[in-house]
C-alpha cells in the first residue's frame, strides 16, 4: 500500500506539504503556484513587447487615417512653401507645360533612344499645345525670369529637378509601354505592322 493508505485500506486526504503547489493563501484554500523571478522577467518583456507593438499599430492607423480623410501633407507643405513673384511664376507655369507636352509626346515613341531624342527635341520647340486646349506660347526663359526674384534659385532647382525626373520618366514609358503598346494595336484592323 501507498503511504497514504491508512491501516483499514481507506485514503486519507492530502495534507497540504504533499501537495506540488505552495500554500500563499490559507484562509481561502486558493492554490497559486510560485512565481520565479525568470518568469516575471519573461512577462515583463512579453508586456513591453506588446506595448510596443499596438502603440505601433495605432501609430500607422492614424497616419493611414490622416492620409485618406484630412489634408494630405503634400497640400499643407506647398501652402507653406515660399512663392515667388508673378514674372518668375509665369515662366515656371509655361517651363512645366512644355515639360508635361514633350514627357507626353515622348513616351509614345518605340524605345528608350527615340524616347529621350524626342523628349529633348520637344524642350527645345514651343509647345504645341498637347496638354491644354490651345496652342500656348512658347516658354520662357525662367532663368531670366527668376534670378531677380529672392525664391528664384529653389525655384529653378525644382525645376531642373522636375526636368529630369519627367525625362526618365519618358524614357521608361516608352520602353516598358512599347511592346503593350504594339500587342494592343495587333488586334486593331488596317494597323500597319
């Protein structure tokens, strides 16, 4: 028989030393087992992990939120960028639409090469009016325009930077949209081939 048998065979009940849990509270027989200080360092960091993460979460919940129902940032920055004068700013609009016309006639050519040889050949001619709905007058010189004005530098930066992004730009439509392009006009009658 097992130690806790008793001499008649019948079971005993437990004290509570046997029993593999410690005994925190008597009065109420609630069993807790003990707690090892590796455990609460483990539920400490499990905690801060998870912390961390939903205010994480949250974080990108509001900038997503922000995005889509308020103002984006791009509208507020340009409200706060410096202007320049009404000369300079003239010739910026009619630099940026002869830009936008040869990025457009650009990107209709076969490939990358003719891309940028017609993309540079349209900057240099006045502008045909392709974005718009007249002909518009040919660009000015911006460099003219905007080197009196105090914004005139940044001005003319971001419109070099512009110049060479739309170019790129060109030349990549031109290459990836040719052969789509070509596929597409396959199934059109009388297309030349």
């Amino acid at each position: 028989m097992g130690s806790d048998a008793s001499v008649d065979g019948s079971r005993q009940p437990e004290s509570p030393k046997q029993r593999p849990c410690r005994l925190t509270r008597p009065l109420t027989e609630q069993y807790t087992r003990a707690v090892s200080r590796n455990q609460r360092v483990t539920r400490l960091v499990y905690g801060t992990f998870v912390v961390l993460v939903t205010a994480f979460v949250v974080s990108n919940i509001w900038q997503v939120a922000r995005a889509v129902f308020f103002t984006p940032e791009s509208e507020a920055e340009m409200a706060r960028a410096p202007k320049v004068g009404e000369e300079c700013s003239r010739a910026l609009k009619q630099s940026i639409r002869a830009i936008e016309n040869a990025r457009l006639a650009a990107s209709m050519e076969p490939n990358g090469d003719a891309a940028k040889a017609r993309y540079t050949r349209e900057r240099r001619q006045p502008s045909l009016g392709l974005i718009g709905d007249a002909p518009q007058e040919p660009a000015g010189d911006p460099k003219g325009a905007c080197s009196s004005d105090s914004h005139g530098t940044a001005a003319l930066a971001a419109l070099v930077q512009l110049d060479r992004t739309a170019e790129t730009h060109a030349v990549r439509d031109a290459r990836e949209l040719s052969p789509v392009r070509l596929a597409t006009h396959s199934f059109i009658r009388g297309q030349p081939r």
